[in-house]
C-alpha cells in the first residue's frame, strides 16, 4: 500500500502581486523657533580680593560659615543656540488613479 503524502500546513501558500496608486498628499507643516542655552563659561576679571577674618558682604544670601572673605568680579558667557523645530498636522490625500499596471513609471515627467 503507497504511502500518503502529509501536506505541510504550516508553510503559508504565497501570492505576490503588485498595485499602484497615484495620489496628491497635502500636509501642513508647523514651524515653532526655540533658543536653548548651551554650557556657560565663567571669566574672573581681575584678582581676588582676599580679606582675614570675617566682614560683611554688602549683598547677597549668606550660605554656610566662613573663615575668611573672598570677593571676585566675574563675567559669564551664555552661548544661545537659535533654531526651529518642524512637525506635521494632520495630512489630506486626494486618491487619483489605482491600477495593477505601473502608472508611476512616467511620474512627473512632462506630457
């Protein structure tokens, strides 16, 4: 008695084929500028001065205890990175032609 031959059912049977669809895509684009900082650079300007003991500050928050008083003139570097950022509404597509031969070969091209 012939054996009998056990299909395979878990190959999936495949059927390629290929569509074409012409369209016009139309999509508002939202343009929104930012400015970041970047790392800061601080300058002394000139030498500290250096005072023994304590002494009043003329301003600023006193921080923490301290043994002796240091002033310094500082001028600080900001670099500001300007730009925009661009991100997409919602999109409008108006559906042309569909078809199963290729009407994208001469896209574009003049008629």
């Amino acid at each position: 008695m012939p054996e009998k031959t056990i299909l395979d059912t878990e190959t999936p049977v495949v059927c390629p084929a290929t569509a074409y669809q012409s369209a016009t895509v139309c999509v508002p684009i939202t343009v929104t500028p930012y400015a970041k900082t970047g790392t800061t650079e601080t300058v002394c300007c000139g030498a500290p001065t250096v005072v023994a003991g304590e002494s009043k500050c003329s301003s600023g928050t006193k921080n923490g205890s301290c043994v002796f008083t240091i002033t310094q003139d500082i001028c600080v570097t900001v670099p500001v990175e300007f730009g925009a950022t661009a991100l997409p509404s919602d999109y409008y597509v108006t559906c042309n032609d569909a078809s199963a031969t290729d009407i994208c070969e001469d896209c574009g091209s003049a008629e």
